[in-house]
C-alpha cells in the first residue's frame, strides 16, 4: 500500500478541517481510499494526514495537485507544508503480551 504523508501547521484548526472537508483537490477521484488525520498532543494545531493508494503514480499526482493548492493557501490556512510518499511494508495488530 502506498500512503501519502502530508504535514503542517494548521494557522487555525476549525477553518482548515472546513476546508480539508470540502475536498479542493478531489480526494476520491485521484484514487484516495482511505485518509487518517492526526494532531500533535503536543500542538493541537500541528497536523498529520495519510492518504492511502493503490499506486505510486496516484500518491505523485495528487502530490502534485496538493503543491498548487498550497501554493495558493500557504500563510492564510497553513504554514509550512511537506509531504512524502511512503509504502507501507508492515503493518501489526495489538498485541497481547500478557503484561
């Protein structure tokens, strides 16, 4: 599986969630199957999204789409955006250790 881990600080989290959700780049139809957002314990305002693909050239291209969009975003809704397409190699479930 091929995920798209995308990273920055969200200026105010309210607004950016208002945003991410009306979906400016098309999620679905760049091949995204599933999304996980995440947040800084530390940070409420750092975020974290992976965005899962079947492809590499899927993760690019939405990848590519996401650097226009922030382009045009950087310094209004988010600052400091980075990203980097990653395969997922393993995966593990919860473990009973008996501890």
């Amino acid at each position: 599986m091929i995920m798209l881990r995308v990273e920055h600080t969200a200026l105010n989290y309210d607004e950016w969630k208002r945003a991410f959700d009306s979906d400016p780049v098309g999620r679905q139809q760049m091949g995204v199957r599933r999304y996980r957002i995440l947040r800084a314990v530390d940070d409420p305002n750092y975020v974290l999204i992976d965005l899962e693909f079947d492809t590499a050239g899927q993760a690019t291209a939405l990848l590519e789409s996401l650097h226009v969009l922030w382009g045009r975003i950087e310094g209004t809704v988010i600052s400091g955006p980075q990203a980097r397409i990653v395969e997922v190699v393993e995966v593990q479930g919860t473990m009973n250790t008996g501890l």
